[in-house]
C-alpha cells in the first residue's frame, strides 16, 4: 500500500525509497544475462580483476619465511602446482614472470573470468574439471583437459590445479591430479597463497579468500607428492589423502607466515 499525501513525510521517502530499490532489482534481473553472456563486458569485468591483483601484490611485499617461488621454479620444473578452490586468486599476479605455466580452469560459466584473468596475465588456461576421474565428467572436458596438461608437462611447462572438486568437499583434493601424476611422473607441488589483510566469503561452499591491498603477502609450499606410475587403486587413494594433507599443511603455513608479520 502507497502512503498518501498526508502521510508523513519520512514514511513518504522511506517508501518511495523502497520502490527505488525494487526498480533497480528488476531492472538488474532483466539485465544480468544478457550482460553475462556478452564477451565484452567479460573483458572488462576481467580487466579490472587484473588491475586490482596486481596491486593487491603490489600493495603486499613478501613476509619473511615465504617460500621463494623463483627457486622452487628452477629446482622442480615441470611440476604439477596443487591449489584450493577459494584460496588461488592472487596466484597469477604472485606467479614468476617469464615462466610458462598452462592452468586448469573449470569449464563452468562462473569459471570463464578466471580463465580470462588468467590469460591477462600471460599465462595460458585449458577448460575442464580435474577433480573426478568418472566417465560422465571425463566426457565434459576432463579427459581433453588432462590431456592438454600432460601435454605442457612433457614439453617441459609447469601446470596448475585446483585440488578440490567444484561445490564438493573444500580442502579435500579429488583424484584427477593424482592421476594427472601417474600419468606424467611430475610431482604435485603444494602451493598456498595468502594476505594478511583478507576478507573471507562465508557463506561461499569453498570460504572464498579475497586479498586486500596494504598488507603482507605469504607463499608456502608443502612436502612433494610423487606418484608411481604402477600405483593401484589403493595407493591413488593414498596419495589423494597425502595431497590433501600436504596442501592443508602449507595453507596452515601460509596464514602463519601471513599473520605472524602484521
């Protein structure tokens, strides 16, 4: 019901305000998917993404104890690079420049700006889910993804993954990098990255991590997972557990390191 003319008037603007919002609201419903589905304004949206990472790592110089990327580059490449779904956005701006690194991203249509952020950064990015090994998801892109992946690994580039599956268990890794390691006989490389000036999205399924500026960066690695070309079905399981021990280790490290140094 509108108030009328003798209302007054607080209860007048608190209403009129009320439509406002209302309006916008439909408005945006209306407008939201065409917008999503325009690749120019995915460009844009990416663009700005690129200018905010790198001045969150400008903003964040390396805490003591990080783990120095540059080295660990040189002493293990090719390398599978491990991360948490949640826990990787600042990655691509930390990432040594001038390494080729080839990443997994999600074939999802959430997933298509960090593909291009990604590749803002001059990084290149296959479109898959690695997490499951099952044939149905196999068939969406994995098997391609895994392969595109093996590929890069043999020509001598690193490659990334996020460990977890998409909106299953967060910080619990899958299968599909243990398998991208027997395939490839590359170690899988632990890596965390954090800030200690963050802001975690609670009511994300993964506790999404957004890094702020003016603060203190941290980077660690966790133990190596080697991966037998032989392994049976047991031992996969094994070293899926030992990744996700590994890579909850050094996520713990990181924050460490992060908070340790404010």
């Amino acid at each position: 019901m509108t108030p009328g003319p003798g209302a007054p008037t607080a209860i007048r603007a608190k209403a009129k305000k009320k439509r406002d919002v209302g309006a916008l609201k439909r408005f945006w419903r209306k407008a939201r998917k065409p917008l999503a589905q325009s690749r120019f304004v995915k460009g844009a949206i990416a663009s700005l993404l690129v200018q905010w990472l790198r001045l969150v790592r400008f903003t964040n110089p390396l805490a003591k104890g990080s783990a120095d990327l540059e080295k660990a580059n040189a002493e293990m490449s090719p390398a599978i690079v491990a991360m948490w779904h949640g826990q990787h956005l600042l990655a691509p701006a930390v990432y040594p420049r001038g390494r080729g690194l080839v990443a997994m991203v999600s074939r999802s249509a959430d997933a298509e700006l960090n593909a291009l952020v990604v590749e803002k950064f001059g990084l290149q990015a296959v479109r898959g889910s690695g997490g499951r090994t099952d044939k149905r998801h196999l068939d969406k892109g994995g098997a391609r993804a895994l392969i595109a992946l093996k590929k890069a690994l043999d020509a001598g580039m690193n490659v990334c993954m996020i460990a977890d599956i998409p909106h299953g268990t967060p910080r619990q890794a899958g299968l599909g990098i243990v398998t991208l390691a027997r395939l490839t006989g590359r170690p899988i490389v632990p890596v965390a990255i954090t800030t200690s000036r963050r802001k975690v999205l609670q009511k994300s399924w993964d506790k999404t991590t957004v890094n702020m500026p003016f603060g203190r960066c941290a980077v660690a690695l966790g133990e190596l997972v080697h991966v037998s070309a032989k392994a049976d079905e047991a031992e996969m399981e094994l070293k899926r557990q030992e990744v996700t021990a590994s890579l909850n280790a050094a996520t713990e490290d990181a924050y460490r390191i992060a908070d340790g140094a404010r």
